[in-house]
C-alpha cells in the first residue's frame, strides 16, 4: 500500500535537508562562540551562596563540637 501523499511530500522536503544538517554558515557560528549559557553575575552568586553555606555549616560544627583539652 502506498503511503499517502502528505506523506510523501513531507519525506521529499526532509530528504533534501539531509545533507544540509550540521552545516551552519560561518556568520552565524561566529555570532554564537562568546556568548555563554548563563552570565558571570548568575556564576559569581551561585558560587558566593555555596561557599557561604559551607563555611556557616564549618562554623557552626566548631561552636557545637565539645571542647576537650585533653582532662
């Protein structure tokens, strides 16, 4: 049974655009190489938050932990 025609010309318009994937023009490609995925700020505060916590969570295990000084 053939496949309807819908179909057909959908597999006619995606088989040419096979060999076009991947190639992207170099003006576009350049465009893209600085930019990063999320800025420097987002970064810096994500790193501020995490060291941050850490060193709370450090300092709050020293006032916690018993001092022994040796008895």
């Amino acid at each position: 049974m053939p496949a309807p025609r819908a179909i057909r010309n959908r597999n006619k318009q995606f088989d040419k655009n096979i060999t076009k994937r991947g190639n992207v023009p170099i003006g576009k490609a350049a465009d893209h190489e600085d930019e990063f995925p999320v800025s420097k700020a987002l970064i810096i505060f994500f790193l501020i938050v995490v060291v941050g916590s850490s060193l709370t969570q450090v300092f709050n295990l020293f006032q916690r932990a018993p001092l022994d000084l040796g008895e």
